[in-house]
C-alpha cells in the first residue's frame, strides 16, 4: 500500500449516468456511505466522470454497494467491503465482489493478493475475500486463471465451481448454496442499476393514427441513442389479445441501442369488437403493393408499410395466438425466408428447453405467406417472423412465455 497522505471522499445514496471512456472506471451507481480515497495527487479529479487510473481504494459500509462501470465490464462491490485499484491490479481486502461482461466477449481482470498474481478471464465471476482467505468463483461459464509467474500455468473453473488462490491455489469444488445465494444478488443488483442507467438514456413516445376516428390506434416508439438494429413490433389480429398486453408491457421494458416500433392494436375496430376482421377484412392478408387503398383495413395496411420505410425497420415480429396445440400453427415461430433457419432454430431450441410437457413444445415453421407483413418484410430484404402460441393455454402462462420468446429475439438481435 502507498504510505501517502489521502484524500478521503464520502459519498451518500445517488445514481449517476455518463459516457464510458475506454480503460477508465467511472461511478454508475451507489446505494448508502460509501469511502473512496486517493492520494493528494489526484485531489481535482473528478470522481463522476473518471476515477484515477493510478490508485484508488473503495470502501463499502454494512448496508452499501457500489457499482463501477468501464467499456468492457461492470463491477460491483457488495456491503462490508473493501477494494484497491493499483494500475492494472484489483485487491479485494475484504468482502465480495462482482464482475460482469458488457458484451457477449469476456474479460480479463488483474488479481493481486500478497504474492499471488493471476489473470481471471470469464464472462461474469466473482470473488470473495474473508479471514484472510481470497476465493475464486465461475458463475454459469467457464473461467480460466492464469498465474502470473512465468510458468503460463492455466487453471480452470467450470460452471458453479470456485477455488482459493490466497495463501494457496487449491482444488476446485462446487460452490454452497449459500455463495450461489451471494453472486445471485449482486447479480440481480447490478442488472438492477444497468436497467436502469440504460432506461434514462432511451426515448419513449407515442402518437395516434386516424384519430378521432373508429379506428384510431396507438403507436409507441423506445428509441435509444446508440445505433442498432429497428425493430417493428405488432399484433395484427384484435382478438387475439395475449399479444396486445405483451407488446404494451414492452414500451416500459429497456433496450441496449436500435430502436422499437410498437403497434400492439393494428385495428382498433377488430380489438373493440374482438375479432380479427376489419369489416370482413384480415388486415394481415393486405399487406402487399397496390395503387390505391379501397377500404378502410387497406388504408390501415398501408399505414404501416410506410412505418417500416420511416423507421428503417430491420426486423419485424408479429405476435399471434392459434386455434389449438399444433392446429393452425399454434406453438410454432413461423417464417417466409429460408436463409432464417438457423436464427429460429436457435430460438426455438432455448425456449423448448425451459418448456414442459412436450405438447407446449415449440416447432420450426418455414411456410412463406403471400400478403402478410412477415412477408411483405421479407421481399424488403428484413427479417421477420410470425410468433405463434395456442390458445389452450392459461393467460398468464401464454404471457410469460410470449416474453420469453421476444427475449430470445432481442438477444440475436442484441437490444437486449
């Protein structure tokens, strides 16, 4: 440790939101008393914008936490804990710590404790110090430590797993169900604050068309300031009315960049009268070119073609319910182009693992539809895809599962 005199920063209960420079910590959120020294040297940095890239400590009290974000990774140090940052090395004196990847790459973090040196690289792990005792821990990936000798000794963790590398490297072994119960929570602490950092920088707004109307509807836009893929979001049919709620509980729900269009009531008149018909029209059987719009459902139609040009659509995701298990597509991602495969067949594959029985399963479904926006899409050159659940299943189950499936969506297409 630097025998110097320090400069002592208490902070108390805020959340902070800034840029990320590259190799730089910044604060992004706090929660109770929190001790930050640094040496006289850095008195005038700003500990908002940039912590020292030298040295600094971070002490945390019995009922704090504070997380601390740079361009590749987030971390966040637990209550009753104590943390050195020296150059390019992390001692955890006391305490639990948590590191989490910004991106879909892991990272590395120098570890320093006494004598002992070691690169840990992960997606996301966590390490705990106590009674003088420094423990490694893998969350769901693989981590690998390097010593830091000239040996190269590479050491692995498999999933759940830990191992002590102060005073000595030891053999691995799964982790209690009470550590589980520690990286869980600074887990959901940290996604917490991200959330929440991310939902201060996005933009929400809405508008109406043919207002005033029979058939005025409610468009809504979450558009966040970095750039990434548009997504178009809509439930054509108005009683099919699982899809509507969904699609309105996502105008709340964050994005990491891009932008979502959401109509969740493509016809109001259907909605209001629920039925999928629009004066003896399916409003998802006119979506195609045409001179001039005839009726009202047309006129709709047409509306929301031109939303796909004014809002450089990428994607587009209609949600639907069938008529029963495996009968009119019901439980099924239904889609126009071929070159699709293997995005639904990895979709379909993490949802068909977390459902049960077999009957709920989800099937793969290339079945190309002249006149549906999924196609009108697909000649556009954007993907799109039809999200199809039974109707023989509870509300809420078909909502939960509804979520899940635009989750599984969003992480291909990385808004989530």
């Amino acid at each position: 440790m630097l025998k110097k005199s320090f400069l002592i920063i208490l902070l108390s209960n805020f959340i902070l939101v800034q840029y990320i420079f590259a190799d730089t910590y910044k604060i992004l959120s706090q929660n109770g008393t929190v001790n930050i020294m640094m040496d006289k040297k850095n008195v005038n940095t700003d500990i908002v914008n940039s912590l020292p890239s030298d040295y600094f400590e971070i002490e945390t009290k019995d009922s704090s936490y504070i997380i601390l974000e740079e361009d590749t990774k987030s971390i966040i140090l637990m209550p009753s804990s104590k943390v050195i940052f020296s150059y390019n090395d992390i001692t955890l004196e006391e305490g639990f710590l948590y590191v989490k990847s910004k991106t879909t790459n892991s990272i590395e973090i120098n570890i320093k404790q006494n004598n002992n040196n070691y690169k840990l690289n992960g997606h996301s792990f966590a390490l705990e110090t106590e009674k003088n005792k420094t423990s490694a821990f893998s969350t769901e990936n693989t981590l690998s430590l390097t010593h830091g000798s000239n040996l190269g000794l590479k050491y692995y963790l498999e999933p759940h797993n830990k191992t002590d590398i102060f005073p000595t490297l030891t053999y691995p072994k799964s982790i209690t169900a009470n550590e589980k119960g520690s990286m869980s929570e600074a887990s959901k602490k940290l996604i917490s604050e991200l959330s929440k950092n991310i939902n201060k920088v996005i933009k929400r707004y809405s508008f109406k068309i043919f207002e005033g109307t029979i058939h005025e509807t409610e468009i809504y836009r979450v558009v966040h300031p970095e750039k990434g893929p548009n997504v178009f979001l809509i439930v054509p049919h108005g009683n099919e009315r699982v899809g509507t709620d969904v699609a309105k509980e996502r105008v709340e729900l964050p994005i990491n960049n891009g932008s979502l269009t959401i109509v969740p009531i493509a016809s109001a008149y259907s909605y209001a009268k629920n039925t999928r018909y629009l004066d003896g029209y399916d409003i998802n059987n006119l979506f195609f070119d045409r001179k001039k719009d005839k009726n009202n459902a047309e006129k709709l139609a047409t509306t929301y073609m031109k939303m796909l040009d004014s809002y450089d659509i990428d994607v587009v995701l209609t949600l639907h319910e069938g008529n029963g298990f495996k009968e009119f597509f019901g439980d099924a991602i239904i889609y126009d182009n071929k070159n699709l495969d293997n995005t639904v067949a990895h979709v379909v594959k993490n949802i068909n693992d977390r459902i049960s029985p077999f009957k709920y399963k989800f099937k793969q479904t290339y079945y190309p539809m002249p006149t549906t926006i999924t196609y009108y899409a697909y000649k556009k050159g954007l993907d799109a895809y039809g999200i199809e659940l039974t109707r023989n299943l509870p509300y809420e189950s078909k909502k939960i599962i509804m979520h899940a499936i635009l989750d599984e969506f969003f992480k291909v297409y990385k808004l989530q």
